[in-house]
C-alpha cells in the first residue's frame, strides 16, 4: 500500500532530470518510502521474536529462542523467579532498541498503508 501511494510524477520528473533507474530508486524513492519499509520491518522482528509455538513444535536443537527456554524454567519446586527476570529482560531489551529506533517512522507507515 505505501508503494502505491508514491505518485507517479516523481518518476517521471526523475527521469525528465535526467535521473536513472537506479539513481532514482536509492536517492528519491527510497527516501520517500522509508516509513513504511520501517514498519514493515518492526512488524517482522516482532512476530519472529516472539513466536514461541514454531519454535517449541518445529525445532529439535537446542538453537531455540528465549520465549522457549523460558518454558523450560519450571520445576518440582517451583519456578526459578530470577532466571525467569533475567530472561525476561533480555527478552524485552531488543525490541525495545528497534521500537526506539522506528518510533518516527510508525505513525508515518501506518497512515501510508491505509487502503
């Protein structure tokens, strides 16, 4: 949706300049579609962060995410409450970087994906 709504005149006053493909491509349409490629990539850090069904059910290595091992914390006696903080907060710490760093761009990408 954000890609469609890049008008169809800057293309062509980019290639009136004198633009190339390529030069046009990486100096004016990326830019301009920026907010959304932002979104776009929060969206699939996010979901593959987190998705701890695929990684429990699929995966037969000890290669597994944190919110598996995290599953794992709990024993006869009990649960280890400061393992499970601990994991907790390195979980949270990545996300946190990445939603800091597209926080400009999120309001933008989702008002240039509207339908």
């Amino acid at each position: 949706g954000f890609m469609s709504g890049v008008p169809k005149e800057l293309d062509e006053t980019a290639y009136v300049d004198g633009y190339s493909f390529w030069r046009f491509f990486t100096k004016i349409f990326i830019p301009t579609i920026a907010a959304g490629i932002g979104v776009a990539a929060f969206f699939c850090f996010m979901f593959s962060w987190v998705e701890l069904l695929l990684a429990k059910t699929l995966t037969s290595v000890e290669a597994k995410p944190i919110a598996a091992v995290m599953t794992r914390t709990a024993s006869t006696s009990g649960y280890e409450l400061g393992l499970l903080a601990a994991a907790g907060t390195l979980t949270i710490i990545p996300g946190a970087f990445v939603i800091y760093f597209v926080r400009n761009y999120i309001a933008r990408g989702f008002a240039l994906g509207r339908v």
